[in-house]
C-alpha cells in the first residue's frame, strides 16, 4: 500500500506564551509530534506582538516519526516575534510574513540571536531586526540549507555575521546560503568580521537582486569568504564604507 503523508493544519488564535491551547508554542508542539506535513497559520486579524516566557521555540521536525516539514506563515508580516527559533536536527521548515525580533542567544555554544537552523529552512517575507548573539548570526545562524527570499535583515549584531552568519555541521560540513531579493543592511560585528554575512570554510553563497550596507561601526566587512563557492548574479549593489570596500570580499 502506498505510504501517505499526513496533512495537518493548527491555527494560532493567541498572542499568550503560558502553553496554553491556541498559542504558538502549543502549534509548534503539535506540528513536532503530529506526523506528515503541517501548516501553523495565524487567526485572520491576530496582530500585535508574541514575547516569549519560556524560552526558544524548537521546531524538530526530523526527528522521526515526526513530521518532515513545517510551515509557519503569518499574513503581512501582522505577527511580531520577540522569540529566538531553533530548528534542529534534519527538520525542513518555512518562515514566511514573521518579524523576528528582540530575539538574543549567549553563552557558549548559543548562535542564532534569532533563527538558529541546523536543518532545511526557507525565511520568506519576513523582517528581523534588533536580534543579537555574543557568538556568531545575530540575525540569523545556519549550520545546512537557508533560503532567504524578499526579507529585510537590519540592526543586528554578534561577534560575526551580524546579519547572517554560515556555519558547519559534522552532517553536511559548511552550510549553503541562498539569498534572493533581500536587503541586508546595518547589521553589525563586534570582531570586525562580516558585518553582514560570514561563511565557515567551504561554505556555498549565492547572491541575486539584492542589497548588503556595511554597518558604520568598527565592523567594516561586509561579508567574509574563505575559501567559499560564491556566486552574485544580476543587479546587487553592496554598499561599504570606503575604508572597507578591500574587505567586502575576502577570499583565502
């Protein structure tokens, strides 16, 4: 008999995070245990700002039997997220219309200000901002695949990659980085290293129609290379300081 996946859908009729039913952190648990392909949606006209309480949102949805993909998606960018989301494992999840902010991660080990993906993640039209890490990603921090579509990235900051920062995992080794139609402006990095982006060694960059501004602090680089696979196709403009304009690409 031919196998199916289950389809399921949970709707987010609460702004709360005190784990009751209808609130975010409940769809996400039951999208990580529910099985097959699942939606968490937003409640036509819910908008205002989620802060959470209770830590980090875990979407794991590879771990088996869990499900093998989830879709968050809120209409507009209506939803505001005061939340760092960790997806883990090989789980395979959407964030779109999101905005993705306050979100901070510290301590040893703790990237991703806020997203931090060691699984398959598209983030489409979402805003983050005002994210940070002391470690790498203020915004965003991916150790395998991230697609980034339509999205403004700003006023992060981390040690490096304060807008995006591409790790390695012992899975797949360096991560993969797919940007399209983005601005990526005003982030910063404490160590001077991709103020924007940085790439672990070996990692794979593809770049098209979008914008990277160096932030105007000490953090000059826009984006750091090495010994990377890089591509930027069609009509960027990477914006620097002109003291950093030798340091936007840094190849070794």
């Amino acid at each position: 008999m031919e196998s199916r996946l289950l389809l399921s859908t949970f709707t987010v009729t609460s702004l709360a995070d005190d784990s009751g039913t209808g609130e975010l952190r409940w769809a996400i648990q039951q999208a990580n245990s529910a099985g097959g392909t699942n939606t968490i949606n937003f409640k036509a006209g819910l908008t205002g700002t989620i802060t959470l309480v209770q830590g980090q949102l875990e979407l794991s949805a590879g771990i088996p039997p869990s499900p093998a993909r989830v879709q968050i998606r809120s209409p507009s960018a209506a939803i505001s997220l005061a939340v760092c989301f960790s997806l883990i494992w090989v789980a395979t999840a959407t964030l779109s219309g999101l905005t993705i902010t306050k979100g901070v991660s510290t301590g040893a080990g703790g990237e991703g200000g806020g997203i931090e993906n060691s699984g398959v993640l598209t983030v489409s039209d979402c805003t983050l901002s005002g994210n940070s890490t002391n470690n790498d990603g203020g915004g965003i921090y991916s150790a395998d695949l991230l697609t980034v579509l339509n999205c403004s990235i700003s006023g992060n900051s981390a040690s490096q990659g304060g807008g995006i920062s591409i790790g390695m995992n012992d899975t797949v080794g360096a991560g993969t980085l797919t940007v399209l139609n983005c601005t990526i402006s005003d982030n910063s990095a404490s160590d001077g290293r991709g103020g924007g982006i940085s790439f672990a060694v070996n990692a794979t960059f593809t770049l098209t129609n979008s914008i990277i501004r160096a932030t105007r602090t000490a953090a000059f680089s826009v984006m750091m290379v090495v010994r990377s696979k890089w591509a930027i196709v069609r009509s960027q403009a990477i914006q620097a300081p002109k003291a950093a304009l030798l340091k936007m690409l840094r190849v070794r």
